[in-house]
C-alpha cells in the first residue's frame, strides 16, 4: 500500500500525483516560472511521464494549449476500467472552450504497458479531431503511453 500525504488541519489525504500538481503550482507561483511549451514530442513525453505513466487505469487527458503551445490546463478528461475508457467528443469541446485553447494534445495511457493505437483509438482520434475543429481547435498530436514508453500519432503519420 502506497503511503499518501495528509493535510494535518483537515485529515485530507492527497495522492502522489495530486502532491506533485501541488508541487509545480507552487513552484510556478513562487519562482514565476513560464507555462510550459510543448513544442516537440520529446517535451510531450517528458510532461507525459510525471502524469499519466504509473495510472492503474486507463485515463484519456488532455492538454489545452494556448496559441504558442503552452500548457493552459492538463485535465484528465476521462477514467476508465483496466482495458478502456468512453471519451465524449461534447465534453472534450465545451473544455476546449472554457480553456479558450488554441490547441490540444490527446494522451491515454495503456495499463497493458503496450503503448500501439488500436483501432478504436484511430477512430476516436479522427472523431476528436473533426469536432474540434469546428471550433478552431487544433488538435497537434495523440500520445499513447504504456510500460515506460510512448506513442505519437503525428509522428507515425496517424494525425
């Protein structure tokens, strides 16, 4: 059993994950730090591995980004069982939307720790991406994470 973190006033437990999005808010408040641009797919990975890598579950996220690509928001938008997750293409625009985000990336992780696109996926990507546009949002990648490693939609010519 992972051990949490506790706030001591109110008995709130916190996972790992939530102390680290604490942790980089903090950081980003008090040291005035820069939203970060995720200009490459490797900026993509590294960003990927501190939030969805070690989910037991299948979570679809979302990163909405401003027009120079910088990280406004990263939601995840979606949970599911062990082997899938249902994402509704209404809630990921309206999200666009509150965000007022230029663009997105998509992530989902497989717990399987094979990070390949099933069909399913390519049609869910294709899907998204259609109804975001309509709302001039681009959709800049889809990444699959799984076993310690990643998969880019754009980079194999899937986007």
């Amino acid at each position: 059993m992972k051990p949490k973190a506790v706030n001591e006033k109110t008995g709130q437990y916190f996972s790992d994950d939530e102390v680290i999005k604490m942790a980089l808010a903090i950081l980003e408040h008090r040291f005035g730090l820069q939203r970060t641009a995720l200009n490459s797919p490797q900026a993509v990975r590294d960003y990927l591995r501190l939030s969805i890598s070690n989910v037991e579950r299948e979570v679809f996220c979302i990163a909405f980004l401003d027009a120079q690509h910088r990280v406004i928001a990263l939601e995840e938008m979606f949970q599911g069982t062990l082997t899938q997750t249902s994402v509704y293409p209404r809630e990921v625009v309206k999200t666009a939307l509150k965000h007022n985000a230029a663009a997105v990336i998509l992530a989902h992780n497989h717990p399987s720790g094979v990070a390949e696109p099933s069909p399913a996926d390519e049609v869910l990507t294709r899907s998204l991406t259609a109804a975001l546009a309509l709302v001039d949002v681009q959709v800049l990648d889809h990444f699959i994470v799984g076993g310690g490693t990643s998969m880019s939609f754009a980079e194999r010519g899937l986007l």
